[in-house]
C-alpha cells in the first residue's frame, strides 16, 4: 500500500505544479471542480488503458506520452504568454474546459505504462486506480490554491505567471523530472 500511495503522489506531481499555473487564472468552485474532476479521471483512467492494451504498446506510447505532454503543456504555456502580452486590460482569462481536457490528457499520458506494472504486480487494479485519481485530486486542488495565492501576488501580471509556470511543467516533464 505504501508503494501504491508513493506512485500516487510521483504520477500526481505533473498535476500539482500544473494546477498552481491554472489556479493564477482565478479559483472558484466550479474551478476546483472541473480541474479535480478532469485530473483525477485522467490519472485514474490511464492506468486502466495501460492495463487493457498491454505491455508492448503502454511502454511505447507511455514513453512518447512524456514528450507529447511536454510539447503540450508548452504549447499552452505559450498561449497564455502571447495572450497575456497582446491583452491592454491585463485581466486574466480564466482556463476554459477544452484547455483543462487538453492539460489532463497531456498530462496523464505517460501513465499508461503504471497500468501495465499494476497488473503484473498484481495489485488491484482498480482500488488501485481510485487511489492514483484521489491522490491527484488532492494534489491539484493543493496546487489551485497556491496558484490562487500567485495570482494575488502578480496581480494583473497573473496570467503571464500562468504561461511561465506551465511552460515549466512541460520543460519539467521534457527533462524527466515530473515523470
């Protein structure tokens, strides 16, 4: 149990830094839940494809997974940048659920492989894919209210704090520290 709690919160960290980059957005209830719900069905459901596809593919989409969340989570880290440069009013636009869904998959992508080991080492799959999503929901709703403090803290500037962290997250996970 201690080891399944362990890859819980090292599968949930992407989703932690990534929620402090959402929440400079602004957080709200609807905030909280759309991200917890998104992420933690995210990181829940991706073991179970792994699962189902097998070894062969979970490991070769598992490892692409880390680059294409990368590029992703850039991507939309760079989005925000430009947005926030190109906007006189300065006020942040809060994450639309497109944007939310485009971050989960991105970044959950790479847990296609914990599927596959969660079945040869035999632990309850899903039990185990419960823990993986509540710990993520945790982590995330932790990282919206650090975001939400960043956010008083840049102020109009908070949007551009939003790209910069995400961008981040996505060189963060290109280099293998959030995978």
């Amino acid at each position: 149990m201690l080891t399944l709690l362990l890859v819980a919160v090292s599968v949930g960290l992407s989703n932690f830094a990534a929620s402090i980059g959402i929440g400079t957005s602004g957080v709200d209830a609807g905030t909280r839940l759309r991200v917890g719900l998104v992420f933690g069905l995210f990181e829940a459901g991706m073991p179970l494809v792994g699962l189902l596809i097998g070894d062969q593919f979970a490991d070769q989409v598992g490892r692409a997974g880390r680059w294409a969340g990368a590029a992703t989570l850039g991507a939309i880290g760079l989005y925000s940048i430009i947005s926030s440069l190109r906007r006189r009013d300065r006020q942040p636009i809060p994450a639309g659920l497109a944007r939310l869904l485009l971050a989960g998959l991105a970044l959950s992508l790479d847990n296609l492989v914990i599927g596959f080991a969660l079945g040869t080492y035999r632990a309850p799959i899903v039990v185990s894919a419960v823990i993986i999503g509540a710990v993520s929901v945790a982590l995330s709703l932790i990282g919206l209210e650090i975001g939400a403090r960043v956010a008083r803290w840049a102020g109009p500037r908070a949007e551009l704090a939003s790209g910069v962290i995400l961008l981040s997250v996505g060189a963060a996970m290109a280099g293998g520290a959030l995978s």
